[in-house]
C-alpha cells in the first residue's frame, strides 16, 4: 500500500534525524533520496498522490 503524503513526511524526517547520527543505518540515505524526490514530485501540480493513482 502506498503512503499518504503526510505518512511520507513522516518517514523523511525520521530517515533525516538517522543521517544526522554517528552512525546512519546503511541505505538511509537512498530511501530518504527517493523520498524526498516523491515528496517533489507529489507537490507538483496536477500530479496524482502516488505513481498510476488517480
């Protein structure tokens, strides 16, 4: 099941305070990369909440 915008911001500021630690799970950075770019590219006008969602 896809995540609301609002779930997702959730997960990007979590996946964020794990990046400013010492230690960063490995792969944080790629999810909060591919986060980030949804959160983009849902706030683009006309866009649909997620990929193939009307």
């Amino acid at each position: 099941m896809a995540a609301s915008t609002d779930e997702l911001a959730i997960i990007v500021d979590a996946l964020y305070r794990n990046l400013d630690t010492p230690t960063p799970v490995f792969g944080a950075q790629d999810w909060y990369d591919l986060a980030t770019e949804e959160i983009a590219r849902r706030s683009e006008p006309a866009s649909p909440d997620a990929y193939g969602a009307a």
